[in-house]
C-alpha cells in the first residue's frame, strides 16, 4: 500500500487536444481549472464519440443547442 503522506500523487497535468469538430488544437487542463469553467453559455453534451471542444466550437453549439 502506498503511504500518500509520504509519497503524493503528482499534480494533474494539461492535455494537448484538437477539437473533435474543427480539428483547432487547444489544452485542457485536468486540474478542473479549464477555460470551459469560466463559460457563460450553458454548455452542451458532447456528441457520441466526441472529446472536448474547441472554444468556438462548443460556444457554436451551445448556441445551437446540440
């Protein structure tokens, strides 16, 4: 059993993605502080398949609601 006073689990990192709809490369940071937090639009579903959204991508769709 590992002893996490002793030995904590690294930081969460960001991750290099590119939109699953344009194709726009962007990070996501894994520590929950990412850019989709600070969204004002009610943020949509991804489609079956899809990974996160490029910010102009799920602003579009938040839009369109789809």
């Amino acid at each position: 059993m590992t002893d996490l006073s002793t030995n904590p689990t690294p930081a969460a990192a960001s991750r290099a993605l590119a939109c699953a709809r344009c194709g726009t490369a962007f990070t996501c940071d894994l520590s929950g502080h990412c850019w989709c937090a600070e969204e004002t639009v009610r943020l949509p579903m991804p489609r079956d398949g899809e990974d996160c959204l490029c910010p102009s991508c799920l602003r579009a769709s938040a839009h369109r609601q789809d």
